[in-house]
C-alpha cells in the first residue's frame, strides 16, 4: 500500500465532474478519482476550514463510530476495474468495511487519518503530472507549497478530459 496525501478537488469544465486528486506522499504519481459533487463539496468545505453549526453525513458517521467505541485507523483504495475505484475503511481492531473512495476520504478529511492506495490501483490508473523543469538544473523544479501544487494541478487539468481516467466514476 502507497500512502498518499489529498491535494484537493477540482471541477472539470465543461462538464461540471469533480475530480478528487491524491498525490503519493513518497513519490511523483498523482491519482485522479471523479467523484460526486455532494462528496466533492463534503471534502473542499473541510479542507477549506468550513464548519457547519450541525453535522454533515460524513460527520455523523465518524460521531457515530466514535460512539461505538471504534476508531477507523485508514482509508484504503483497493481496487479499480471498468473506469471505478473501490476503497475501503479500516478500523482499529482489523474489520475492513467496503466504502467508495470519495466518501471515506471525506471521512478521512474529517478524523485526520491516512489514506492508502494498493500499488497496483496506482499503477494502473496513477498519472505522474509533469513538473516545470528548472531552467538552471535541467531537473524537475520542486514543489515549494500546497498552493503550487493545486496550481499545477489546476493547470494539468486544464489540459485534460475525463475520458483520459479510463471511464466514468459510478455511483
């Protein structure tokens, strides 16, 4: 399993998709997940610090959870087969429960976990987005903050379809 680190969510114009990016924490490949756009608003409006006076789904279920006395210790995306990605919740005493990727990382947003990617899922649907080269090394320029990665993330998909991520996301 690769950990990755969640750049954000973008709409794809024309089309008004959300794209879900994850990035791997230890490496150049970038995972492109469309997602819905309840999910997608669910994950920007945290990252973005918006917090709602009364819980949202995503909320609840981690109250939930945590009522129960469990904790969920990572997200995983385990599987993509037919242009679909499927994740998975772990929890604290090894039960694994089947979840779509886009609502267990609006869950991870929120309780602060990790999320992971099976080396395989990477590298069948991962994408490497190309870095500006530095003039004076001749090598990949390093990112210097998140805001320069959203840039060239934006900018990535600005030159893209989602027919370029092997299929439509299914609900």
């Amino acid at each position: 399993m690769i950990e990755m680190r969640i750049v954000g969510v973008r709409v794809e114009m024309p089309t008004q998709q959300p794209i879900l990016m994850l990035t791997e924490v230890n490496g150049p490949r970038s995972l492109p997940i469309l997602i819905g756009s309840a999910e997608a608003t669910a994950i920007a409006m945290h990252q973005q610090g918006v917090r709602p006076p009364r819980p949202l789904t995503h909320d609840l279920l981690g109250n939930v959870i945590a009522a129960l006395g469990r904790s969920v210790t990572q997200v995983r995306v385990v599987d993509f087969r037919e242009g679909t990605f499927f994740g998975e919740l772990a929890f604290d005493n090894g039960t694994t429960v089947s979840a779509r990727p886009s609502d267990a990382i609006a869950l991870a947003v929120r309780i602060e976990i990790p999320v992971f990617v099976e080396e395989s899922v990477l590298a069948e649907a991962g994408i490497v987005i190309p870095d500006a080269e530095d003039a004076d090394e001749g090598e990949p320029a390093e990112v210097e903050d998140a805001e320069d990665e959203v840039e060239r993330f934006r900018e990535f998909l600005d030159s893209v379809s989602p027919d370029d991520f092997g299929g439509e996301q299914k609900p």
